[in-house]
C-alpha cells in the first residue's frame, strides 16, 4: 500500500468526475481510467478498487481500503455524493480542494526555503573563512598586537573558536558542518511520535515569526476542509473529526477534538 502522489490522485478524482458526468457506470469509468495510468502503485490499487465494485462493494468502501492513497476526506466525500447521487459533482470538489491545498502548501514551502537556504549558506561560509581565512591572520595579529595588552577579547575568541574547529585534525570543523543535518533527522525522527509531533507543534505556535504562517496555515486548511465536508452533506460532527485528521497541527487537532465533544454534549 504504497502512498502515491496527490498530483496523480486529483487527476484521478477529476477524470472520475468527468466520466461519471458523461453517464459511465462506475465500473466501466474505473476500468478506463485503469488502462490510461501508467504501470505502477497507483495502476494496480485502481485495478483492485474496480475488482472490489465488481463484487458489490461501493465506491467508498473500495476506497477506504488504500488510506495512503485516498485520505479520509476523499473517503467521505465519496460516500456523501453516492448517498446524494450527485457522484460527479463531489469528484469535482474534491478535486478543486485538493488543487488549492497543493498550492497553499507549495507557497508555504517557498516561503521557507528561501531564508533556510541563506541560513545554511551563511553557516558554511563563515565555517570556511574561521577554517582557510583567520589562521593565516593569527601570526600577523599576533605579531601587531602589544605585548602586555594583548590581542582585543572579541579578535581573540575569533582566533580561539578558529584554533578549536582545526582541533583534532579537523574533526571538530566536520561536527559543526553536519549538525544541521543531524538536527533535521532528529527533528523528523521525533515527528515520528504523537507526542513529539504535538511538542513541535506547540513550539511553532510561540514562535515569533513562524507562529503567524503555521496559524494561518492550520486555520485556513481547516476553514477549506469543514466548508468543502459540510457542502457535500457530512454531518457536522464527523466533519470535524474528519478535519481533525487532515489539521497537520496536533495542537489544533486536540482543540477540534474538544469542540466535536461539546457539541456532542449540546
């Protein structure tokens, strides 16, 4: 159960769309479709999902087996258009949510690669003039400073921290050069954890610059998702749970998990 791209599962649901307005039945659309993807993950679970109408399953409960390919907002979303009969219509929400979703995240994304890129490069170029540059200085410096006062504090720590990063024939300069990849594993590894994943996420929300993107984010994939569940028909209470699920924020997903229970409780 190989988890495939959201490009190719919007082309799906937009393609499934269009048949099914043209007046296909569900089986024969999925076969077609299934003869135009190209051999891979993707070719064989829509093979197994039309297998699985043949034998009387509906199209969500098909679905439903393969969560790393259709999330449980696309599940549902499905299920509410075969109740209503409007089927092709929904494919087509579906679709557009997902479009805006990929595009809000693909800005999100370039909005932080820039400044993580100058940060990693500006690492490395002062890691290479404390390595090449300051100690063909230290014996000049050394040499021009006076005898009793000494070199000033902040030339000295340079020359210090320069000495230190050339320590044990450069094994230290290799240290700090591959810290910020250990610190992205150790991050990725702790998102591994519900609990780690819930830390991180309230970390970035008392962040001072990052706090205003993620609560943006995380309000505005919210807001796009209850609006698109509600209009297809799912009630209210498994579309905040549903939307629990897709907030890609455990702070806030724990939020929406106490509203869903008081609007149980009335």
């Amino acid at each position: 159960n190989k988890k495939v791209k959201i490009k190719v599962v919007t082309q799906f649901a937009r393609q499934l769309s269009t048949l099914q307005d043209a007046g296909l039945a569900i089986l024969r659309s999925l076969r077609i479709l299934e003869e135009q993807q190209k051999k891979g993950p993707f070719r064989r679970i829509i093979g197994y999902v039309a297998d699985d109408i043949e034998s009387g399953s509906t199209l969500s409960e098909a679905l439903g087996k393969y969560p790393r390919c259709f999330n449980r907002l696309f599940v549902n979303m499905v299920a509410a258009g075969e109740v209503g009969g409007v089927l092709d219509v929904i494919l087509a929400r579906v679709a557009d949510f997902m479009e805006k979703a990929e595009k809000l995240k693909s800005k999100i994304k370039g909005a932080m690669v820039y400044p993580a890129v100058v940060m990693t490069a500006a690492m490395f170029i002062v890691l290479g003039l404390m390595i090449f540059i300051v100690p063909t200085f230290s014996e000049v410096l050394a040499d021009m400073s006076d005898g009793k006062a000494g070199l000033p504090a902040l030339t000295q720590a340079l020359l210090n921290i320069s000495k230190w990063l050339l320590g044990r024939k450069g094994l230290n300069a290799g240290i700090v050069a591959l810290t910020p990849f250990v610190i992205f594993s150790v991050f990725k590894f702790i998102r591994q954890f519900k609990a780690g994943r819930f830390a991180m996420d309230w970390t970035k929300l008392r962040l001072p610059v990052m706090k205003k993107i993620v609560y943006k984010t995380a309000v505005a994939r919210w807001c796009r998702t209850l609006a698109t569940l509600i209009s297809a028909g799912v009630p209210i209470l498994e579309a905040i749970n549903i939307t629990r699920e897709t907030a890609d924020n455990e702070v806030y997903s724990k939020m929406l998990g106490k509203v869903q229970a008081a609007i149980r409780q009335g």
